[in-house]
C-alpha cells in the first residue's frame, strides 16, 4: 500500500457550537476524493456549515494529483484527511475512511455533492427513530441549467429524486448520500469498484437490516454538462451495471447472457420506467422537464445499453 500523510495535527473534529471539544464524534463523514479540486470548497464548506446538535467529523480519503490535497490542507484544516499518491476507486476510499473513522453511524457523501444544511441531523434522527442499519437521501440536480446535465441527472439518479412524505424503506442507496451503523462494517466491505459499489454494497445491507430513504436529508449533485463525458459515463455505468446486478438478479444477467443484443432494446423499458417514477417522486413539473430531454435521454440510455452489452459479452460479474 502507498505511503499516506494524515492530516490529525490541526483539530479534527468539526463541532457544533457550544459542543465540548473534547467530545468523541458520533458521525463520521467520509468523501472519497479524486481529482476534486474544482468541487472541494463547495462540498467542504457545506458540511463546516451544518445546523446539528450531533457532533461529527469529517473524513476525506483523497487520490487527486491537480492540488486538491492542498486545498484541503490550508483551508480546511479541521478535515481528517488520508493522501495517496496513486489513485484509490470510489469503494478503496470508502474502506480506507472507515478504517479511520471514529463515529458510531457513517456517512458518505461524494466531493461533486453539496449537503443541505441539516443533511447531518436528518441522517443521525433516521438512524435512530426507525432502529434503521442504513439511511439515505435524495440527490438533487445541481445543473439545472444545462440540458445535458439534466438529462444525465435523470438518468442515473431517478431512483433517488425527493419524496414527499415520511421516511420509507428500500434496498438501494446512492453512494453520495447514505449511511450506515458502524456495526455492519465489521464482515462487509465494498467492492474495489469507482461505480455501481454503492448499489450492490446497500443491496447486501437490505437483506441484514432496515434500510431507509430519508426524503428531507437531501444532497446537491454536479453532474456532467459536456455531451461527450456524458455518453461516456454512461456506457461505464451500463458496465457497471452487469456486475452489481449479477448478485442482485442472477436470473435477469442469465437471461441477457444468452441473448446479449437484447440489451439494446433496454431504452425502451428504461426511459418509460424514468418517466413514471419521475412523476411520483418529483412531480409533474419534472416530468415535462424529463419528456422535453427525451432525445438526450435516449441517447444516454442507449449509451448504457450499449455498455452493459458490452460487459455482458466480457462476462463479468460480481464475486459471489
């Protein structure tokens, strides 16, 4: 393993006002970072600015090599921050900061994210008010300014939008906003994965405890504007997908295995599919705003197609 410089001399531990600082925290939030150094300040600052009683610190893992550890280093100095100088997956991060985490619930959340300002509070009440193992929010759109942007939004996070109402249980949680009891940590670990970790990691956790999805603890997500990235990161996540869902819905990946092309007809079960939990998430509003971007949104779901075809035809899978 890559030597690491801890960060610990400065003050760690981000309290809220009137906290006594010598307080063991009792969250943990732990952002995995590469290459952040265009998100970091907006992602830091909104988690320095938390209105909680809880008191928490904040664990970053980060791999960048464009100066995000400086950052962090002169302008964050409460953060508890791990560098690597090789780069570490999504999921590597995640375990490193577990293994450094002190709270008793864990919290992740990613550097392209923004918390709403009770993110904290609303997270730790779940956790406890429905005897829950993990927790998770919504994500929101945070470029609702660009089509592209949008339509990525919808693509990859239209099972998480905002959901009116009381907390309720489900069996995924995006890795940008969830959470979960320390206790789960001691046998399961995520997958050495950048993508589609989150999914297979709050999948294995359903079938072992309550999993809720907490409507007000919400995250606001950057998503990608450039056309291009944007077809590109959603033939990986197509990829991604065979390998979570081959220990979710072995009997679905069977049946696609044995008919790959199949896959390319997956938008037009897909893109309805968006649409109509658009509607019940989010509302009307959303769903006109989804309908006006279908032609991007196809575009991107047959990009996904298209990628998990691809992974279907390598054979990849997710070790039992």
């Amino acid at each position: 393993m890559a030597r690491a410089s801890l960060n610990q001399s400065r003050g760690c531990t981000q309290l809220p006002s009137g906290a006594d600082a010598k307080s063991i925290p009792q969250v943990s939030v732990i952002i995995p970072s590469y290459q952040s150094a265009g998100h970091i300040r907006k992602c830091l600052r909104s988690l320095e600015e938390q209105k909680t009683r809880v008191v928490y610190e904040v664990v970053l893992v980060d791999s960048s090599s464009d100066g995000t550890h400086s950052i962090v280093s002169v302008e964050f100095p409460w953060v508890r921050m791990t560098h690597f100088p090789d780069r570490k997956t999504t999921g590597e991060g995640r375990n490193l900061g577990i293994a450094l985490a002190r709270g008793r619930f864990i919290l992740f959340t990613d550097t392209d994210c923004v918390a709403s300002p009770e993110w904290v509070e609303r997270m730790y009440d779940a956790f406890d008010r429905y005897s829950a193992l993990g927790v998770g929010g919504p994500m929101a759109n945070g470029t609702p300014w660009s089509p592209t942007g949008t339509a990525g939004f919808y693509l990859e996070f239209f099972r998480f939008q905002g959901a009116g109402g009381e907390p309720f249980p489900v069996h995924f949680l995006v890795g940008g906003n969830s959470g979960f009891r320390r206790e789960i940590f001691r046998d399961a670990s995520y997958s050495d994965d950048s993508l589609g970790e989150d999914m297979l990691f709050s999948w294995r956790a359903s079938l072992k405890g309550t999993i809720m999805f907490v409507p007000k603890a919400e995250i606001l997500h950057s998503n990608r504007t450039s056309i291009g990235v944007f077809l590109a990161y959603q033939r990986k996540i197509g990829r991604a997908a065979v390998k979570y869902r081959s220990a979710v819905s072995p009997e679905v990946i069977r049946i696609f295995r044995m008919v790959p092309i199949a896959s390319l007809l997956l938008p037009f079960v897909i893109i309805p599919w968006i649409a109509a939990v658009t509607l019940v998430r989010a509302g009307l509003r959303d769903l006109i705003s989804f309908l006006l971007l279908l032609p991007l949104c196809f575009a991107g779901s047959f990009a996904w197609a298209w990628g998990f075809r691809e992974a279907l035809n390598r054979g990849e899978r997710e070790p039992a």
